[in-house]
C-alpha cells in the first residue's frame, strides 16, 4: 500500500517488466476477484492507499491470508490497520523507497522497492 498508488503502480509495472501484472486498486470495480485478476500473469501485485484497500476488503482477505503484503515506508499507519500488524517494524525511511514485508508467518522485513 502506498500514497500515489496509480503512479506507483506505473513504476513496479516499467520496473517489473511483463512477468508481473500490476494493477492499482482505483481502477478495480468493486467486488473483483484476485482469480481474475491473477489470469494469466505469472505474478500479481496490487497497488493502493489504505481507503482503497478498504474499499476492496474481499481482495485484502484474500490477498492476506494466501499471500505477502508490502506496506511502503510513508504509510506506516497502515502497517497496523491493513496488514494487520502489531508489533514495531524496523525502520524504514519515508519516501526513500523502502516498505515492509509482511508474511502472515514472519515478522516485517524492510525491503527496497524499485524508484
């Protein structure tokens, strides 16, 4: 999750090439499905703030329990609210491209996303 989600989606996409399919949660009707979003890509990741992702708490669920969810250094309030995750990450700086990962069995991991 991130701020500017649309934007930043742009950036994975061009960064990831075309094994990824990005897509960011704006541009999803409600009620989309991660089966059809998935079809055909390799992998998935989708991008959005944290009023998106719940807007789409479905996706989130299922995202969540089958899946990673990475949470961008700036968004740290959603660390907690989305991902579900209590404990103190380790630091990580804002707007450096830095996030975490998290696992639902691990704790955060700092990682540096493609700027």
């Amino acid at each position: 999750m991130t701020n500017g989600a649309v934007a930043r989606a742009s950036l994975l996409a061009e960064a990831w090439g075309r094994a990824v399919r990005v897509v960011a949660l704006d541009a999803l009707e409600s009620g989309a499905s991660i089966d059809d979003l998935a079809a055909g890509a390799e992998h998935l990741v989708a991008v959005g703030d944290g009023e998106s992702w719940l807007r789409h708490g479905a996706l989130l669920r299922r995202i969540r329990s089958s899946g990673d969810v990475l949470v961008a250094a700036e968004c740290r309030s959603e660390l907690r609210s989305i991902a579900g995750e209590r404990s103190l990450p380790p630091y990580a700086e804002s707007r450096a491209g830095r996030a975490w990962l998290v696992s639902s069995s691990a704790p955060p991991l700092r990682v540096l996303l493609p700027v």
